[in-house]
C-alpha cells in the first residue's frame, strides 16, 4: 500500500462518520473541512462508491447517504476521548437539567465503545478534570431537551413567562428559532407571536411549556443573519 493510500484511509472514514451526520455535503464544504482541494474530494467519493459505500449525489446540493446505511461504532482514540470528557465536566457545570441528563446518556454509550485501555485513562482524567463555573452546581431550568426538539420540528410552543423588568407573567405562543447560551444560562430566540417579532427567552424564566402537534413554517432568515439585524437595531 503506498503513502498517499495510508492517509487517503482516516480521512475516506472522516467522510463517511461527516455524511452519516449531515444530510447533505457539498465538495466544497468537505474540501474546506479536510483541507484539500475539490479534485481530492471527488476521488474520495469514487473510491467509496466502488468500495461499496451507498452514496447518492443531489444535483447542485451535495452527498448523502442513502437511507438506512449506517457505518460501524467509531473508535476514539485516546485524544479524542479526553476532548470528550473535558466536555462533560463543561456540561455538568451548565444549568439545565434536561441537557445535563441527556449529555451523561450519550457519553456512556460512548464510553461502552473505548477500548480498555482508552477508557481507564478517561474515567482518571473525569476523576482530574474539574470547570470553576457553576460551583454550587445550581440548576435553573429544565426544558432545554423539549425545546431543541420543538426547535427542529418547527413546532409551536406555548410558554407562560415572567418578564422580571415589568413583574409580570405572561402567556405566549412562540416559534422557536435558535438556542444559545450565556455564563451556563440558556436562552432561546423565537418569533413571539403577542409581540409580531423575535424576542429572547431566558429559560430559567419560563415557568410553563408545551409543545403543540401544530406546526409553523420554518423561517427563511438564518441565524447570522438574525445577528446582524439585532446588532443594526
């Protein structure tokens, strides 16, 4: 096997775990991503169609797989799992309950897929690695999970929300838009439908939620755009 193709080998399986995550990837983002030119790129893609890797070109947005393939566990190695567990003390630090509970689901499935070796070394650095925020480990909210799904399925949500500046409570139905947080605060960006236009919502204010089945249509404003706008404001 020559050089080149002992290289071309962890990045054909970055292609494939990046497509397995994204529905759709350009040349140019995965050119961009992996730091070669287009050209290398399209010789990646054929040389996983004719190893058998089920790929599918949409004309003018990109690769994908097809549906139902999926590639076999990843294994991390042991730098990639340490960047994982420096994550989780992060997460434990922030103050939402929902996040935090999801996040310890998903690093012990991960943790199930080390090897031996790699996983004794990251449950001793979780045991070593400790973040200053949040030291009382206060939880302030519990809806972060609902909303990330009410968030990409474009779901309506009714909230009840208190607005600390004017001591009132209000009810409210919202087109959740964004998420972000802020010194482990979350807040979400949604198009308030009492005041026809976006508004912030701290999570740890909201003091009722539900999710309806009824839809709204999804928002052609990106959030970079969303950004700029606030910033002209």
């Amino acid at each position: 096997m020559k050089d080149n193709d002992i290289k071309r080998l962890p990045r054909l399986t970055a292609i494939l775990t990046q497509l397995q995550t994204k529905r759709l990837l350009t040349a140019n983002e995965l050119a961009q991503r992996f730091l070669v030119s287009k050209r290398t790129i399209y010789r990646d893609i054929k040389a996983l169609e004719q190893a058998g890797v089920p790929l599918l070109t949409v004309e003018g947005k990109g690769y994908t797989l097809m549906d139902g393939y999926s590639i076999p566990p990843v294994m991390f190695s042991e730098t990639e799992a340490n960047a994982l567990i420096t994550a989780e003390q992060l997460v434990l630090r922030n103050k939402d309950e929902s996040f935090i509970n999801d996040y310890k689901s998903a690093i012990n499935k991960i943790k199930s897929v080390l090897r031996h070796n790699t996983k004794s070394k990251a449950n001793l650095l979780s045991e070593r690695t400790l973040s200053g925020q949040n030291w009382e480990g206060s939880r302030t909210s519990n809806n972060l999970s609902l909303l990330q799904l009410a968030l990409t399925n474009f779901n309506l949500v009714d909230i009840v929300y208190y607005s600390p500046d004017s001591d009132q409570t209000t009810q409210r139905t919202i087109e959740p838009f964004a998420l972000y947080t802020t010194q482990e605060n979350w807040l979400l960006i949604a198009l308030c439908r009492l005041r026809n236009d976006f508004r912030a919502f701290r999570l740890d204010r909201i003091q009722k939620i539900t999710v309806q089945y009824e839809v709204f249509e999804p928002h052609k404003l990106s959030f970079q755009e969303y950004i700029e706008m606030i910033n002209k404001k």
